[in-house]
C-alpha cells in the first residue's frame, strides 16, 4: 500500500464534478422553476420566451391560493396527520423493533418473517374494500382515516430492529434485568433513547411520506375543510381559471414546509438512509 | 449491586400475587408491543387485500346492491380493450421509470463513492430533494416545463430545429413525461442506498485491484456491481410494487380528463382505471377485479425481477 497507489486511486477527476453538478441542477431546477412560475402572472407563465427569473407577484398570488381553497386548513391537516404519523410510527416501529431485536419470545421469527413479507404485498390495490372498512368505521372524511393506517409499518419495524440490535449490547439490558427493571422500563428509559437518531430520521420519513400522500386522502376527504395540502392542490389545478401560477403557487406553498425542515435535519436524514439496512 | 438484588428479591417474595401479575405482564410484554402493526396491517392491509377477491366475485354498488356473478367481472375485463391499454400503459411507463433509474443510480453513487470528493454532502442533499417534493407539486411543474406550447423543453428544443412535441396528448409523450417524473423523485434516493452499499466494501479490495491493472471501469464492474447485489435485488423488487401502482402523476398530467390521463386514455395506468371505475362509475365489483388483475401482475413480476435479479453474479 504505497503513497501513489491510493493517490492514483482516489483523485477526483474534474468530470466527476461536471456530472455531480448537472445531477444536481436536475434535482433543483424543477423547484427553482415552480418559484418563478409562482411568482408571475399567468400572461408572462404563457409566454414565449419564459421568464426565468422570478417576478414580483409573489404574494398576489399566494394571496389568490388563501382564498380560493382553504389553505392554512389545509397546511394545518397536513401538519396534524403527518406529525401524529411521525411520532406514532417513530414509538411503535421501535417498540416491536426491540421485541423483535432483544426480546425471547415462541414465535419470534416466524412473526418477523411475516412481518418482512408484508413489505412485498401491494396494498395499495385494495383500496375499494379499504374504503368500506373507513366507510363503515364512520371515519370517511376525517383525518384518523388517513392516520390510523400509517401508524406502524413493516419498513420501520425493520428499520429499527437492526438499529436495536446493532446499538445496544445485551448486557446492558441484562443489568437492568438483575436491577429489577421491568421489560418497559428497559425499553423506555435504555433501548429508546439509545436509538433516538435512528427513530428520529424513520419519524422524518413517516412524516415525508405523510405529507406527501396523495391517493389515499384523495379517496377519503370529501370536505374542502378536512383537505390537506396535496388535495389542495389538485382542487386548486380544478378551479375555474386555468391559472397556472395559481397551481404552481400552491405547489411551490405546499412543498415549503418540508423544504424548511429538509434545511435543518436534510443531513441526518441522507445519514439515516444510509445508515440503513443495507450497509454491508 | 448484590445488596440491591438481594433486597428487591426479598421485598418481592411475601407479595405473591403482584410478582406472578407482573410475570404475567412480562410474559406478554414482547405480543404487546408487536401487536399495534399486526392489527393495523390486518385492518387496512390483508383484510382489504383478500376482501378485494370476494367484491370482484359481485356486481357491487357502493349504495345499492350486490349481487354474486361468479367470474363475469373477469371475463369482461380481459374483453374490455381499456383494460389491456391501462395494463400496457402501466407496464410501459413502469419500464421507462425503473431502468434508466436504477443506472443513473449507480453511476451516480459510483462518481459520489470517492474518499476525497469535495462538497459531498451537498451533493448527497441536493438529491434527495426530489424526494421530499410531493409527487402532486412534482407533476404540476414537470407537466408546464413539457407543456407543447409554453413548455421550456419544447422551447429550447426550438433552437435546435426541434417541432414542439406534444407530450400529453401523444401515448408515447405522455409514457415518457411520467417516467421522467417518476425518475426525477427516486433515482436520488436510490443513489445514497447504492453508495451506502458501496461505501461498505473494504478500500483495499480497490486498491489491490488498481495494482493488477484494473481501470475504473474493470472495477466498477468487477468489484462494485457484484458487491451491491442484495440492493440491487431490493431496488428492483421494491420499484416493481410501487412503480406499477402509479396514480397520481397520471391523474394530474392531464387537466381536462384527469381520470382516464387524456381523451384516448393514452397515460391511464392499472391503478387509475381502478379508481375511475371504482370510485368514479362506483362499479365496485369491477374495480375490484381491475385489484386482483393489477395484484397477479405486480406478484408475478416482482417474482420474475427478483428470482432474475438475484442470478446477478460476478463476471468471470
């Protein structure tokens, strides 16, 4: 292992930088875009050539999106739905991610074989009988509808049984045994808050995916009040005008809490997918 | 430490019932904390799942009745040519989507994959941005940046000499136009699963390779692809089940006829015709037999992607 082996071996090459760069512009270009067609009126958004920078109509248009459909209503569902979501699923997926890692139990790994299975039925087929059970559970057009079936998955189960069972030794879990701890408070007061990263970045996703969930919501909200923000959306691309700023401006709304958050913890969360299941 | 074991042990031997109570409870403890995902995915999963074969067996409307036709559901649906071009649609636009994303996927991680790479976690964040733009603000900006008319693609393919393309409205535009979407929200994602992967193969595996003569290339697909086999497998498998139950970007492309994706049904896919039937026709039974067909398909082709993905072997 000699000095120019790993220098020859590990030298970035300026094309390496061209392509990363042209990915990336891929990646934020669609959002910049979204922004300037948000911020202009609906002549200079169909117009030949298009603008490219943003203009000023920036709020005249959000202000539009306010009264068209009820938005803040809508952000508010939106934060509601996902945050339970993230918190729910963050608590439960560790729960039986630490039975499944650090518990002795009949069953164990037939049950979590089953469990992994579950990742590969598509569900989301079934979504006519789905309806019937929210139908007949009085729960059509409320958010525990969207809430309740999000709560725990196999993915995160998954997800966080590997973190418990990398993290955390047994013998920790046996002192706290002899000490007369009891099987929650193990959990709760040692295994959780060691896996908090990991949980934290599976709440974010939980929450990602909340938020952004389309099909479903669209199936079971029927009241402009219960929408969230995606269904907001669709009802503002369906409302009288075919103005495209008015869409573009409730997208480009819409897409800015997460992009606010994605500032602060998009690192942990590129870390914690990482850090998954698939590392090695 | 023993002091303590001692004294809980004597403390808790004169109260009986409350150790054998708490032995109880830890008995349970481990069904307890598994049972919340069991009972949400028998309630909204599996129950649904297998209640779907039972409707698709009915003329079932949502409000009145429901009556038992056996398999008449089925033999209209594989004569109902809606159902052919909706299972064509999804097969094409699912293909479109996963190919060309899992090879940007792995080039990508393999350029992202250097030990010396500046601004590297800038590049890793700036790809999962896609990911956290909801799929509906997605296909609201894709559908006017391909617009025929106003579009900044057409436009600039203007100056290449290029006739606008109208990509909604044509069957192959509209494929495309999706499957760009559908790439633009998960290649980023699926690029960090494969460096993660990559990241994971000892360094000096390269480097002894470099020392026999092995280029980039010769490495790259004699060392990195042979190691990220199991998710690659995963990759393939997972983009079978989600990619061919795509709603809502056809359901958004197209403003005017948003539940059949265009007048000529050109981008409507497996799970849309589902919808329209089920929900927008309220015909239950049939939108239930569009479930099962749609269920045969995605079980049979995850099985087919993963029994021929996991045949990926080094290269001799």
């Amino acid at each position: 292992m000699t000095k120019t082996i790993r220098r020859s071996g590990e030298r970035v090459r300026w094309w390496t930088y061209v392509l990363l760069g042209l990915a990336v512009f891929a990646c934020l270009f669609p959002l910049y875009w979204m922004f300037v067609v948000a911020t202009t009126d609906t002549a200079t958004a169909t117009r030949l050539p298009p603008e490219i920078v943003p203009g000023g109509n920036f709020f005249h248009l959000a202000g539009l999106v306010f009264t068209t459909v009820p938005f803040v209503r809508s952000v508010v569902n939106s934060l509601i739905v996902a945050g339970t979501i993230a918190v729910g699923h963050a608590v439960l997926c560790s729960l039986a991610g630490f039975a499944f890692a650090k518990l002795r139990f009949p069953g164990r790994n037939v049950l979590f074989l089953i469990v992994v299975l579950t990742m590969t039925v598509p569900t989301q087929l079934a979504v006519i009988p789905q309806y019937m059970i929210i139908s007949s559970l009085n729960w059509v057009d409320t958010l525990q509808a969207l809430i309740v079936p999000g709560l725990a998955s196999a993915f995160g189960i998954f997800w966080m049984r590997q973190h418990l069972s990398t993290t955390i030794s047994d013998e920790i879990l046996q002192a706290a045994r002899i000490d007369g701890a009891t099987t929650w408070q193990i959990f709760w007061r040692i295994a959780f808050p060691l896996v908090r990263p990991a949980a934290f970045v599976l709440g974010l996703l939980g929450f990602v995916t909340a938020w952004n969930d389309f099909l479903w919501p669209f199936i079971v909200l029927k009241s402009p009040e219960m929408y969230t923000a995606q269904i907001a959306i669709k009802a503002l691309q369906n409302s009288y005008s075919i103005d495209l700023g008015l869409a573009m401006s409730g997208s480009f709304l819409a897409t800015l809490p997460l992009l606010v958050l994605f500032v602060f913890v998009g690192r942990r969360m590129v870390a914690g997918i990482m850090d998954g299941a698939f590392k090695g | 430490m023993t002091t303590t074991l001692s004294t809980r042990r004597a403390q808790a031997a004169p109260a009986g019932t409350t150790s054998v109570r708490q032995s109880i409870t830890e008995r349970i403890a481990p069904y307890a904390y598994i049972a919340p995902f069991f009972l949400i995915f028998a309630v909204f999963g599996l129950v649904p799942l297998l209640f779907t074969f039972y409707v698709a067996l009915f003329d079932w409307n949502p409000i009145g009745e429901h009556v038992f036709v056996g398999l008449d559901n089925f033999t209209r649906l594989f004569a109902d040519t809606r159902f052919w071009d909706a299972a064509w649609n999804t097969i094409s636009i699912w293909l479109l989507s996963t190919v060309p994303q899992l090879l940007l996927a792995l080039g990508l991680a393999h350029l992202l994959n250097h030990a010396r790479l500046r601004m590297a976690v800038f590049f890793r964040m700036s790809m999962l941005v896609p990911y956290i733009t909801s799929v509906a603000a997605t296909t609201i900006v894709f559908s006017q940046m391909f617009d025929r008319d106003y579009g900044l693609l057409n436009w600039l393919l203007g100056f290449a000499g290029v006739e606008p393309i109208d990509f909604k409205q044509s069957v192959w535009g509209s494929h495309v136009l999706i499957a760009v979407m559908v790439t633009w929200r998960w290649f980023g994602y699926t690029t960090l699963l494969y460096l993660a992967s990559l990241q994971a193969i000892p360094r000096a595996i390269y480097e002894a390779a470099a020392v026999d003569g092995a280029g980039g290339w010769k490495q790259f697909r004699h060392i990195s692809i042979p190691s990220l086999r199991p998710v690659i497998v995963f990759t393939i498998v997972t983009s079978t089940i989600g990619g061919l139950q795509i709603f809502t970007e056809p359901l958004l492309v197209s403003r005017l006829s948003p539940l059949t994706c265009g007048p000529v049904r050109q981008c409507q896919t497996l799970t849309l015709f589902l919808y329209e039937q089920g929900f927008g026709q309220f015909q239950f039974g049939y939108g239930a037999a569009i479930g099962v067909a749609l269920f045969v398909l995605v079980v049979g082709l995850a099985t087919v992607n993963y029994v021929l993905s996991t045949r990926i072997r080094p290269e001799r």
